[in-house]
C-alpha cells in the first residue's frame, strides 16, 4: 500500500492523505488528463508497504518521478 501525506499549498497546516492499493494505481491516476493530485503538492512523508521512502524533491512531481523511475 501506497500512503502519501502531503500540503495541498504552502499555507495549508492541515495534512491531508491519500492511500493507493500500489505505487503503480499512483502512477495511472498521475496520468490522466486531469491527475488525482497536482504536482506542485507539498509531500511530508510517503509509506510504501509500511516503510517511509526517502525522496529528494519533496512534491507529488518528485514522488511521481521516483516511482516511475523506479519501475524501469
């Protein structure tokens, strides 16, 4: 299971978070016309299968990118 917690804006103080059942129902919802989650979300902390991922460029994009690179 994919769990994403994330700031929807710079201001916003309240975490919002979404699951997925995998990183690769993520990865499709990214990629329809309009996504699930913008990219310029501010992610505070990501658990893939209970482990925190460790990821350099803390937005949505970031995580879209580390996933999917990741996969290849």
């Amino acid at each position: 299971m994919l769990e994403i917690h994330y700031f929807s804006s710079k201001n916003d103080t309240q975490e919002t978070i979404k699951t997925y059942q995998t990183s690769s129902d993520f990865l499709a919802a990214q990629y329809l016309e309009v996504p699930d989650l913008q990219d310029y979300f501010a992610v505070s902390k990501v658990l893939l299968d209970g482990e925190e991922l460790k990821l350099e460029d803390k937005t949505i994009l970031g995580l879209f990118n580390f996933l999917n690179s990741s996969k290849n």
